[in-house]
C-alpha cells in the first residue's frame, strides 16, 4: 500500500481527527515498529506497526460510517470521560466500529450530533473557515428581545476570546412566564458558545438544543436515537 502521513493514517483509521493524531505524536504516544513517532512521518498502514500508548492501532482498509444522534441533555460528547460521566458513546452501543463525535455539545445541550470513523469528515464540518452553518433553539430568560439585543447577536458579541462572527436570529416565541424561544444560526463552534453569546445580551439560556448542521435536520428522530445518514445527505454534507 502507498505511503500515507501518519496523522492522516491515524485519522483514516477513525481513532481521532488529524490535529489530535499530530497532539498524540507530539506527546510521544505513538510508535511506529515500536519506534517513536515524529510529525510527517510517512507510514505504509499495512505493513507498518503502529501503536497508541503500546496498544496496537488496525489501520485497515475502512468502511466510513456517519450516523446522526439526538444527544440528550446529561452527557459528554466524547469517547471516554476521565470524570466518569456518562458519554454519547453509550447511545450508539450497537456500531462495530470505532466512532468519534464530529465536535461537542455541552453536557447540557442536546439535539443533532454527527458521529463518524472519517477524521478528515469531521474537520470539515468543525473547522470555522468552511463556515457550515449550525442552528439551536434556545430557551432563555427574559421576555422580548430588544432590537440592540437582537442586532448585537446578529453582528457578533465581544465574548472574553473575541467578537463572534454574524449569527442570524429568529425569536420564535415569547412565553407569558418571562421566558423566550429563540432560533439562533452560528458558524464557529467555540466553547459553550450560544452560552455565552444569549448570557452576554442579558438573556441567559435555560435550555439548548441544536436543530441543525448546514441542511442537516434532526427531523423526527427521537430523543437518545440515532441513525445512518444516506448517500445523498453524506454527499452534501462533504460538498458543503
Ligand atoms: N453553544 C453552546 O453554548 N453550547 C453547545 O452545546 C453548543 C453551542
């Protein structure tokens, strides 16, 4: 088999995106023919022996798997938590194949969440230059937003890490308890970001769901289910 960089090898393989495949050779955790690891290193995956922390990696020619889950609220979007929390792993028990959470939601948060073995997939979707639209609905505090509120919102927040990119916003409804749903569209994914962003304007946010990812909806999935995505819809998204 060609030669192929390590960190793609890695991502390839569906055991981490390429930038934590680089983290882990830089960190020494990876040998190859028990070798340690350096950056651009090139590997042939089926002869070469490659191992993550001493244990053995199988890079083999792979089937990519994409499926959509409906995160719910109370769980980590990631493989294994070091604080024992329940993660979004235990949602998609019967896939028989290592998966990986395309980005995270908060432990809080539910709603529409890619998992899938293709690292490079992955980036695509997260990475902020490709500017791939994701949509919440956000239950917050407050009766009607103002119009300075609403145009803050839509033209980027000063958060403590930098004014946001443009949001589009859409309030859908305002409750007669004080409370308001609103539809908010972002194309980073910073830290706890629509958070941040509703708290900023004086609306803190009771509860968060992301609807979409670019034209991906969440549809009738039930909550806690998943399913795969279809050819088309996995077209799409890599078109996008
Ligand atoms: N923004 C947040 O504040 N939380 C999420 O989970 C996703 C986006």
């Amino acid at each position: 088999m060609e030669k192929i960089r390590l960190q793609k090898a890695i991502a390839d393989a569906g055991l981490a995106s390429r930038r934590k495949a680089e983290e882990w050779i830089t960190e020494g955790k990876i040998t190859v023919n028990g070798i340690p690891a350096v950056i651009g290193q090139k590997v042939d995956p089926e002869t070469d022996k490659i191992a993550l922390n001493g244990e053995p990696v199988v890079i083999s020619p792979k089937k990519n798997i994409y499926i959509m889950l409906y995160k719910p609220e109370g769980c980590v979007c990631t493989v294994q938590d070091d604080l024992g929390r329940q993660t979004v792993m235990e949602y998609v028990q019967d896939i028989h194949t290592r998966i990986f959470p395309v980005g995270r939601l908060d432990y809080n948060t539910e709603g529409l969440l890619l998992l899938t073995n293709d690292g490079d997939f992955a980036n695509r979707i997260t990475h902020p230059k490709n500017k791939i639209e994701k949509t919440y609905m956000a239950h917050v505090r407050g009766g009607a937003f103002t119009k300075e509120e609403l145009n803050t919102l839509k033209q980027g927040v000063m958060l403590e890490d930098g004014r946001t990119q443009p949001a589009k916003v859409r309030v859908d409804t305002v409750y007669n308890n004080g409370t308001t749903l609103i539809e908010i569209v972002i194309t980073e994914g910073r830290n706890r970001q629509v958070r941040r962003m509703l708290e900023a304007v004086g609306h803190p946010v009771l509860a968060l769901k992301r609807t979409k990812i670019g034209f991906l909806q969440l549809g009738n999935l039930p909550y806690g289910k998943w399913r795969h995505l279809n050819p088309q819809e996995i077209k799409k998204l890599k078109e996008n």
